[in-house]
C-alpha cells in the first residue's frame, strides 16, 4: 500500500496549493509554494450515484436560469443594429437608458442607435459616454468592475465587428461574450485522473473567491481565440509557452444565465491540456489565490458546490463526458445534460 505524504493511496484525496510569501504570509504573485494534501472522506456508492445523477441536471438548469425564466416569458427587450437583435435587455436596464434619448431609440419592442450613429466608430463612442456616465454616477454594481477592456459584439462571431462595448458592462445589456478555458488534467501516479482548479482571489470584481476551472478568460477586441488561451494560461497558471503549445482545442460550450450583474449568453471556446506530474501552477496576474488538484471522483462534487463558480461548470461537464466518466449508463437525463451545455444562442440572436 502507498504511502503518499502520510496518506494512504487507497483513499480518495485531493492536493491543494496555497501561495505564500518568502515570510509564509500567503502571496498571489508568489515564485514559491506551499501543497497541501486533503484527505476526502468518501460515502456509500449508491447514494453518490444517486446524488451525481440530481446534481448535474440540476447544475446545467441553473446555468441557463434565464432561458427557462427571462427568454421564455420574454421579460427584456431587444437592441438591435443594423437589423439583427445583439443584446437582450433587462427591464431594470432599459428605464436607465430611457435617459440617453439622443442615442438611443427606445420602444416596447426593440432599443436601437439613433440613425446618425450609423457606424462602427460612431456608435463606439456614444456607448462610451453613456457607460462612463453611468460608472460615474454609481448606476450599476457591474460598473464598478470597470476593465477599460472591450468585447466586440457581432451578429455572429464570424461576421464584422458592428461596435464594441466594455466587457463589464455586456451583461446589462446582454450582449453575447465569446471566451476560452482551459480544463488541465493529470493523470497521477498516486492520485489517478485529477483535474486542476483555481481558487479566484478575493479581489476579483466578479465571483470572488470562489473556485474555478483551471484558466479561463474573455476575448476581447484584437485577439484571437487561441492567442487568449496562450495568454491566459501564462497570466494565470505560469503555464511555460512550449506547454501551451500542447493545448487541443475540443469545441465549444454555451449557456444563457442571468445573476445579478444581468444576461450571460456565453460562449466558450474549450482546449484541453494534459499537465505533468510535476506541474505546479501558481498565478501572476493577482487573480488567482489558491490551486487544488481534484481526484476526478470528487469533481462533480466539486462544481456542484455553491462555492463554485457557475459560469465555468459547464467546461467541466464537457470535459467528464468527453472523457468517459459521466455516461448515459451513469446519467440517465445525459441528452438533456449536453443539449444544456449547448445551447444554440445563435438562434436567439438573429
């Protein structure tokens, strides 16, 4: 029997990496790490199996909470530009922006740029003054996340870009989001299957400290999908660029959730990256406070969990039945499982 660090290989376990400071105060822009090994104390098979198969449907309806709700009882109204609707706004958004009548034309039915804002540049700038005004006035708790980054909205993701809007600010008006993630895996000598997550620093402006997957990020004006996914595997995983250069790209996955920063239509672009051994990631960006290396037994557990960040279960779920460990033998309601992480947003945008 194998003893790893005290604990015996038979259990169920996982490993967990704190930052910390030359000092041992903990550190998010640490050089040197701390891992910790957890024991996790396993339960009776059928009962988890039981509770596997009621927690993902249940996670993948509340991932698309605002489908069910707010889409189907149609409880936003539509902007529109150049005759395709490209965002879906909230009620409690559009009173607000009643107050910008010189840019906006607003009806019960759809929100569109006055006809002089007839240009990709134009209708940057108006936005612009707009989401500035209203950051300054403290109107929205989303605006105070203010990245001076933007997202380009389109009417579909491989069509021109008709303007550009502060990524902060796209939930309010439910603006579609493109991003990567990267689900990081390794095949363990003592631990078996383990995935890799990250534990968001509490500064982060949106879902602080709260655990994640791996790496994630959006794409934002100017970058490709996989020069964001280099990029943020760098920033936020010390991932060194000959390992990234192993990254597989293994599709999408998308959602239509709403908290209460507004309307998440998401799509993410995902890639796989099986991690060696003796990688260690730790985070220079400030983002990221804590690493844990999760047996794949225990995930589900994981990302069902209301300490885990929602909008990245869905990567999640596709990597375990990509991977063979959630099946339609293990999950009867699997078809509606993968419909739900896919979700044809490009239908409701048109």
């Amino acid at each position: 029997m194998a003893d790893f660090g005290g604990i015996k290989s038979e259990q169920v376990q996982k490993c967990g990496v704190t930052a910390v400071d030359k000092d041992g105060s903990t550190a998010n822009d640490t050089k040197r790490q701390k891992v910790q090994l957890l024991p996790v104390q396993q339960s009776e098979t059928g009962v988890t199996e039981k509770k596997v198969k009621n927690q993902l449907l249940k996670l993948c309806k509340h991932l698309n909470n605002f489908f069910f709700n707010g889409f189907l009882e149609g409880n936003f109204v539509p902007f529109t530009c150049e005759g395709s609707t490209v965002g879906l706004v909230p009620p409690w958004v559009v009173i607000q922006l009643e107050q910008y009548q010189e840019v906006f034309h607003i009806s019960s039915d759809q929100i569109t740029f006055r006809d002089y804002i007839k240009d990709p540049e134009t209708r940057n700038r108006a936005l612009d003054r707009v989401l500035r005004d209203l950051k300054s006035k403290g109107t929205f708790l989303p605006l105070i996340g203010w990245r001076d980054e933007c997202y380009e909205i389109k009417r579909l993701f491989s069509e021109p870009v008709l303007f550009k809007i502060e990524r902060s600010a796209s939930p309010l008006f439910g603006m579609r989001k493109y991003g990567v993630q990267i689900t990081g895996h390794v095949h363990h000598s003592v631990l078996g299957l383990c995935i890799w997550f990250q534990k968001r620093s509490p500064t982060k402006p949106t879902w602080p400290n709260m655990m994640d997957n791996f790496v994630g990020g959006g794409i934002t004006e100017g970058i490709s999908v996989l020069e964001t996914a280099i990029k943020e595997a760098g920033e936020e995983a010390n991932v060194p660029p000959e390992l990234a250069a192993k990254l597989k790209a293994v599709g999408t996955v998308s959602f239509f959730h709403e908290s209460e920063r507004g309307i998440h239509p998401n799509t993410e672009f995902v890639f796989d990256l099986e991690l060696p051994e003796d990688f260690v990631p730790h985070n220079n960006d400030g983002e990221v406070s804590d690493w844990q290396l999760v047996p794949v037994e225990e995930v589900v557990k994981v990302i069902c969990s209301a300490d885990f960040k929602i909008t990245s279960s869905p990567v999640v779920v596709d990597w375990l039945i990509r991977h063979g460990i959630v099946t339609h033998d293990s999950q009867p309601d699997l078809p509606e499982i993968v419909e739900l992480i896919h979700l044809p947003l490009h239908n409701f945008y048109a």
